[in-house]
C-alpha cells in the first residue's frame, strides 16, 4: 500500500529568523503523558519550538513523567504550590504566598509571553503577565464549565487579563465567545495535529493481529482514552452488545485508565476511579458479552491497538474539543465511529462523516458500527485515505506553525 510521502523532521524544526525568536513562560498543572491529550499537545509543542530555537520555561504544580523531560530542553523548569486559592480558607492562602513569590524567579525578557494551557491556570498567568510586563496567552482546550463555581472570580480576573485565546477547534472557539463574550478576532483556531513517525500503517497487518490472538474472522472495535462518564463508554459496551447480536464475530478493546475521578471533598480519588472502572465490567457482565471486551489499562503508545482495530470509537457525550484519538487512529489507518458533537464533526468531514452517530444513542451507534464494521471488504482503500486525509490536514507541523504565530504575532503588538 503506498501513501503520501513524509515530510523530512528537519522540515518540522527548522529555525526561525533571530529577531522572531521568543521566550514562552508555559504553564502547566501536571506534566503528565498519562492525563490525556492537553498534556501531550504542550509537550510536543514546547519541544518542537525549542528546536526551532525558541527559549521556554515552565511552571508546573503537580509532579509528571514529561518534567524530566522537559527539563532537558527547558532553561527553567519551576515547580509552585498552587495557581490559586480560596480566599476563605486562611491554609489555602498561606500555600498560595510561596507561589506567588515564585514569580520573580523567572527571567522575563522584551520577547517573553506568558501561555497557558487550561483556563483554570489564568490566574497565575495574568500575575505573571501582569508583574513580568508580558504578554498572556491561553489555551482553549476544553469547553467553558458546566459548573459555575469551577469558574470563580479568580479564574474570571485571570481570563480578563488575556491577550489572545488560541482554541482547538470551531465549536470550542463559539462556546467560549458566548461565555466570556468577547469578539471573534479575540480568538484563533488551530487544529490539534498528531505524529505521523509514531502514528502509521502497521508493516504487516496479518502478523500484528496474529501476535494478538485475533481470529481472522473476527472483527476488532478498540477505545481509546480516560474511562470516564462524560467520555461515553456506557454507551459504547451497551452498543457493542446491540452489534453482537447481528451474528458478527467482533472483541471490543478498552484502552486507558480512570482519571477525573473525584470524592466528596472535591480531590482527585483513584479508589472512585476504579469503582467506575469495575462498573463497566459489570454492565460488559450484565450484557452477557464479558467475554468480548477486553480492557487493556493505559498504554503510553497506543499504535499498535489503533493497527489492529478495524474501527476506532470516540463515544463522548461532552462537547469533545477536538479528540486527538481521531487523527491518530485515521493516521494509523483505522477510519473512526464518533459522536456528531463538539469538534469531532469539523475532523470527519466529506466521505469520513459516514462516522458519525448521534451523542448518547446506543442503536444509532450500533447501526453505523455495522454500516462501517467490513470497509476492508468493501472500501479497501479506506485506510490509505484516512491516514493521507489526516496527512494533508492534521500535521504536528501546522499545528506548531499555527501555534507559533499566534504567539509571535501578540509578542510584536
């Protein structure tokens, strides 16, 4: 199967002109592989600016496996208490003091812009934006808040202070100008983008498959991200079983761990978290398909789950941003099943909306599931064309490109 060729990674961290080069103060909560897809995108961002010759430091609060990495190409990784406080609770302040005195440890230069990675951090930002004399950028990565007191006066006076919002998709662009009403050049878009030397054709599919137990007549369905309720996967097992009875001989994989679990005192509770986890073994149990569903844990490469799947399902009932899970399945070469919300719809355009099923509904999934269960058979250059559409559209180099003049162009002003 020939596909379209790569661009060289030269290409990708070719050096900009010296007086466009920048300082980005980055912050981040946890720099963690394991947390999801926000994480990974500023990691891969960051790395590939300071490449480009870009200076970066950052600002974390909670310990990850990606500082280590950082730290390498970084000229000041700075770990902090917290980027906020609740102003009722004398304790929460007094943590706060040694963060905010944190700020002056931090060189700020005339090309220096503050960038921020989640709204919740738009406090810190604006004081560093604000003490440094700096620019402040944020990251629009996830939708506005359901939960009105997640959004405090805090993070409101935060938000205020921002230059310039960079959102990952349309959808999430228009739900956050109705929120804070701003106008529409106060926000750009630019579309996530995935790693085409990580993400590919798997060399010999038959052998893959073999080395995973997979019958040859059995059809593979795989998921792929945080086991949380606003991610659909209730929903999707439940569909799953509706698929089963068709007649067709199909495993279900599961991929990934529980993670925006909380208790009763608003902390993250790994115990919640796998009580959720064990509850959809059970609904798998109460369906009768235990045996057809296999949950694989996190894996810090899903590759080789994307190659063997015949379709990858993106099942969210949340207004999924954009789901970097599409583009790394499609450049796998796996076409992908997904909820008609959030970004999702802007990513499976043309012949690839034939993936998309309506949020929350079991049958319409389980009808498109087996409407796109056998493209091998029936479209056999479906995988080609999904890994060259995401190619042309979806590249880690126009999404760091679109990211760096975003941030050149607020430096210049």
């Amino acid at each position: 199967m020939t596909e379209t060729k790569l661009k060289t990674p030269e290409l990708l961290t070719e050096t900009v002109n010296n007086s466009k080069l920048m300082h980005v103060i980055v912050l981040e909560q946890q720099p963690s592989s394991a947390r999801g897809g926000q994480e990974l995108n500023l990691f891969e961002i960051c790395r590939t600016l300071s490449e480009k010759g870009h200076k970066i430091s950052l600002f974390y609060v909670k310990p990850g496996d990606l500082v280590e990495k950082y730290q390498q190409f970084c000229e000041q990784v700075i770990k902090v208490n917290s980027y906020g406080f609740d102003r009722r609770k004398v304790s929460d302040i007094i943590n706060f003091l040694p963060s905010f005195r944190d700020i002056w440890k931090v060189t700020a230069k005339d090309n220096s812009v503050v960038f921020i990675n989640q709204y919740p951090d738009a406090f810190y930002g604006y004081l560093l934006s604000l003490f440094k004399q700096v620019p402040f950028v944020c990251y629009l990565q996830i939708p506005p808040p359901v939960n009105r007191e997640e959004f405090n006066l805090q993070r409101r006076i935060g938000m205020k202070g921002v230059n310039k919002f960079i959102a990952v998709s349309q959808q999430t662009k228009n739900e956050w100008l109705q929120e804070l009403k701003l106008t529409e050049e106060k926000i750009d878009v630019v579309y996530n983008g995935t790693n085409f030397e990580k993400f590919k054709l798997a060399e010999n599919l038959a052998q893959l498959r073999n080395s995973w137990n997979i019958p040859e007549d059995t059809r593979v369905v795989s998921y792929v991200g945080r086991l949380d309720k606003d991610k659909g996967l209730e929903l999707l097992i439940e569909a799953f079983a509706l698929f089963l009875k068709t007649g067709k001989k199909a495993k279900l994989f599961i991929a990934g761990k529980p993670l925006l679990h909380f208790s009763a005192d608003g902390k993250e509770c790994p115990l919640a978290g796998e009580e959720y986890k064990q509850s959809l073994k059970q609904i798998a149990i109460a369906l009768g398909i235990e045996q057809s569903v296999e949950f694989l844990g996190h894996l810090s490469n899903p590759t080789s789950v994307y190659q063997v799947s015949d379709l990858t399902v993106v099942p969210s009932l949340w207004s999924e941003p954009f789901g970097r899970v599409v583009i790394e399945s499609m450049a796998c070469g796996t076409p992908v099943v997904g909820s008609r919300i959030g970004g999702i719809p802007e990513i499976l355009t043309g012949e690839f909306a034939a993936g998309l099923f309506e949020p929350g509904n079991a049958q319409d999934l389980a009808k498109t599931l087996n409407k796109m269960i056998d493209w091998r058979d029936t479209n056999p250059q479906l995988g080609a064309k999904s890994r060259e559409y995401t190619f042309n559209k979806f590249s880690l180099e126009t999404m760091i490109n679109g990211v760096e003049k975003v941030l050149l162009k607020v430096v210049k002003e």
